[in-house]
C-alpha cells in the first residue's frame, strides 16, 4: 500500500546544476495541503502570540543552535542544489544566517515593544497614546532560488519572533535546501502545527498563496511576477512585501583604493556564479584610472576557475538554472552584437552537463544593450569610463531597477554626498553585495526593485499591524470641546485656541486664551 502511494503521489527531483547528478526528490503539495497548513497555522499562532518575546526567543536559539552545529552539512548541501561554492554558502547563508536569527532574538522586543506617544498640543493635553505592533498571524512566504537559504531563514526568523505562524514554500529548483532549512526549524521543537513548508508548483504558487487565507505575503523573485502578485493582491488589498531584483551599480572614484576596488568588483560580480540580486552588473570607473583598474581586473579574472566545488578547487561555482545560463547567453551575445568588446575567461573544469559561463567583462557598453537595461544575473560585469561624478550619477541612476548601489573613493565626504543622489534602497561605501547579511539594516529597494522592506526595523515591524490606543486621562469632562450641542460660543472658543497658540498678534492671542477658557469649562457640564 504505502510504495503503491509512493509510485502516484507526484515528486520534484533535484538535480546539481554543476554535474547534472540527481540529489533528491520532494512530494509535491496540492491546494489543499496549502489549505490545511493555513488552518493549523491559525490554530497554532492564536497561542504563540500570546508568548513573550524572551519565550519566543528560547525557541530561536534551539533553531540557531541546531544550525551551528550543522553548519558543514548545510553547506553542503546549499553547494550541491543550487551549484555555488561552499565558502559562498557558509559566508553568505549559513553564517549570515546564524547572525540573523541572533539579531532578532534579542532585539525584536525593543523594537516592537509598546511605544508611548508625546503628546501634540496642549489643546488635547488630557490624551494619552501608546502603539502596539501586532503580529498580522500567518505570514506566506515564497522565496528564490538563488539565496535559497539566507532569503528564507531571515523571514521566518522575523516572523515567528513577531509572534506570527509561517507557510514556507521555497523554490522548486532548491528543494533540498528548503528541506535542510525544514530540519533547522524543527530542531526548535516549536509548538504543532506553527511552521509548514510546502512545495507547491511556481506556477501557481503566488495566486494558491494569496487566495489561501494568510494574512501577508513576503515574495522575492522577478520583476514580472512581482507586478502579477501586486496586481492579483489588489484586488483584495491583500498585503504584500516584494523583493524582485536589480542592475546594481558601482562608482570608482579616481582617488579609490584601486586593488581593493577591483576585488570588490570580482566579490560582487562573479560571487554564486553573479547570480545575486545585490550583485555588481555596472561598473562605472573614473577615466583617469579606467585602464589601470580593468587591467587588475582582468589579470585577477584570469586567476580563477569555475566549476563543481568537490574540495575547495574552484572559486566560481555554476548558474542554478538552465533558463537562466540562457539568458546570460542572450545578453552576452546581444553586447557583442551591438559593438561591446568582451574579455572572457574560460577557465571551467569540464563537467558533463554543468550549467557554467565564462567569467565575462564587457566595455564599450550603451543602453542599447540588454546588459545595462536588464537583469542578466550572471557572471558578467560592464565597465564604462566615466569624467565626472555627476555624469556617473546620472549613468548610475539610469535604471528602472535601484536595488543597491556602491561608491569608492577615500574621501568619506564625497562618498556621502554621491550617496546622497543614488536612487536605491541600500549604498555601501568602500564594499558592495554584504548589505543583506547585516540583520541591523533594512532591505528592499526603489522603484521596480521592490515594494516593502525586510530585514532590521523596518522589517520586523513590516511582520506586524500598528494599532493605536487613545486614552482620556481627565477625570470630570463630560465631553469634549468640540462636541455637541454647537453655538457660536463652541466656534469662538476653538478659533480662539488656534489664535492663542499660533497668531502672532498678541491682542488676538489673549482674547483668544479667553474664549478657549470658556469652551473648556463648558466640556465640565452636562446639558
């Protein structure tokens, strides 16, 4: 009965991108499964919310516990589902995660404590204010396939130390690091039914989410699916958080430490084979140090190699997806096409079926090309000369996408006033593609970057609803000031208010101190 079950329930193989070797296989989930979850999730959450922040986050370390010790297998298996290098998986998931989890656990509280509110004028000084932030209560979340760990892990730290339930689904091409972060929140032991992780098919994914009951939706993935959710959630006014990507930019100013720079640039461009949201796509280099610093470039190119990671061998891992190796392709070829001049380097231990692309630089670029215009999320940089900071500004800000952005230079007060003038979510100065590993600092983007934030602050406080409370703290009033019955007196006495506080004639003002007066008093009788 039970291999008469196994043989018709479907199941999503995974496969290592870098050797096109079968690692594993996942029940797909149905509409129903979604259901069910969002149902128990319910259930679970009404008595989670009512836990403490510091009993919440005895749950979390467990869950960071289990990942520390596990930080090897973890790795491992983020290496062989979605092809990057080991060193990528723990600098950029694994540990980036452990800080996470950490970060939210211990000030969650502080942030999303009650706040008590000042007051904001003496006219209602018998009002006292405080907000509360009030988890949504079962939060969906979809995430990518190219963090397929790190993205996941933050958001559903910040949701369940928010006092939310979670319905995970990861991304199909990733499954088996969806299971590895499954076991991690497991290992918590947190109470039934609070946690689901589900594989529902892409395709259907974010409509099944929407139209299934949670309470919000934190998305990240690509510019056009974004705008579909957004327009599915309209209808409904369904809350949303959407992460969708970029064509991120960096300034190297003349006076920029130049080897520092150039590694910089290697870090964020060819890091998790370029397939970073954050990643370096643009380089605009000042003109009077362009060719020293693309000929560092180059040379530091070539002293890599790309491939399998089976010991620490290679330093660039390969692309996830066949559909996007394709599309690399695409961009590379449409540059050459139009004029650009490509320096690749080549150097990739052969693997049979491994999705690899040459470390590639293309100069003399335009905006007539795919690569400036779009996201081509591979490794793949273009460096342009640039003979003014306002010109690079400009070149910079010359996107329909402003994810982050970063600028170079030793002068820190220039660095601050570029800074100033970049239209993106995130600037890193002297550094680029690390902002999403500081839990502290707030994540999203400008324009079709994004919509919402995560991560810091602003992102636990995005995992929850403000709710004010207003309370009359003078005993004896029977009403206020402005309440009915109306007359003439009530008229003069308001006016007399503002006149009193804000006009600038004194005649007018103590007139008007007057007739407040008589209004107030009036708020003490019963008519």
């Amino acid at each position: 009965m039970i291999e008469q079950s196994l043989a018709t329930e479907k199941r999503t193989t995974s496969t290592n991108p870098a050797t096109g070797e079968i690692i594993g296989s996942t029940k797909e989930n149905s509409i129903a499964d979604l259901q069910n979850a969002v149902s128990e999730a319910r259930t679970a959450q009404k008595v989670w919310r009512e836990k403490s922040f510091a009993e919440r986050a005895k749950y979390l370390f467990k869950i960071r516990d289990y990942l520390v010790a596990h930080a090897d297998d973890i790795s491992e298996i983020i290496s062989k589902d979605s092809g990057k290098t080991k060193v990528d998986a723990i600098s950029t998931e694994v540990l980036a995660s452990a800080m996470a989890i950490t970060y939210y656990a211990k000030n969650a509280e502080s942030v999303l404590e009650r706040k008590t509110l000042s007051g904001g004028s003496i006219l209602t000084i018998n009002k006292r204010s405080y907000v509360d932030r009030i988890p949504y209560g079962v939060i969906g979340i979809i995430s990518p396939w190219n963090y397929p760990f790190a993205i996941p892990f933050h958001e559903v730290a910040m949701a369940l130390i928010s006092g939310n339930s979670v319905i995970l689904k990861t991304a199909t091409q990733t499954l088996e690091v969806g299971k590895a972060l499954k076991a991690c929140i497991d290992a918590g032991e947190l109470p039934q039914g609070l946690f689901h992780f589900l594989n529902i098919p892409g395709n259907i994914a974010g409509d099944a989410f929407i139209d299934s009951g949670i309470d919000k939706l934190f998305f990240t993935g690509s510019v056009p699916v974004g705008k579909q959710l957004m327009k599915k959630a309209s209808e409904k006014l369904f809350p949303l958080s959407l992460e969708l990507g970029g064509n991120d930019a960096m300034i190297v100013c003349d006076d920029a430490n130049l080897y520092r720079a150039v590694s910089g640039a290697i870090w964020a461009g060819y890091s998790n084979a370029g397939q970073s949201c954050a990643g370096v796509e643009r380089i605009y280099v000042d003109e009077k140090i362009y060719d020293s610093f693309v000929t560092l470039l180059k040379k530091k190119l070539s002293e890599m190699n790309v491939g399998a990671d089976k010991n620490f061998n290679v330093t660039v891992g390969s692309l996830t997806t066949e559909k996007q190796l394709d599309t690399v392709k695409k961009h590379v070829a449409d540059a050459r096409e139009k004029g650009a001049s490509i320096f690749t380097v080549d150097n990739i231990e052969k693997e049979k079926q491994g999705l690899f692309h040459p470390l590639t630089v293309i100069e003399n670029a335009n905006n007539e090309m795919l690569v400036q215009n779009e996201e081509t999320f591979g490794p793949v940089v273009t460096v342009t000369k640039f003979k003014s900071v306002e010109e690079a500004i400009t070149m910079a800000n010359d996107s329909s996408l402003g994810l982050t952005a970063s600028v170079w230079t030793k002068d820190k007060t220039k660095a601050h006033k570029i800074a100033a003038q970049l239209e993106v979510g995130s600037v890193m100065i002297n550094d680029h593609l690390m902002s999403h590993g500081l839990a502290e600092t707030p994540w999203g983007g400008w324009k079709e970057s994004g919509y919402g934030r995560t991560h810091g602050y602003l992102g636990l406080e995005a995992m929850t609803q403000p709710r004010v409370v207003i309370d009359d703290i003078m005993p004896g009033l029977q009403k206020n000031m402005w309440w009915h019955p109306h007359s003439k007196q009530v008229y003069d006495g308001l006016k007399g208010g503002m006149n009193f506080l804000y006009s600038k004639n004194l005649s007018l003002r103590f007139s008007g101190v007057l007739n407040l007066v008589k209004v107030f008093l009036r708020s003490f009788r019963k008519d």
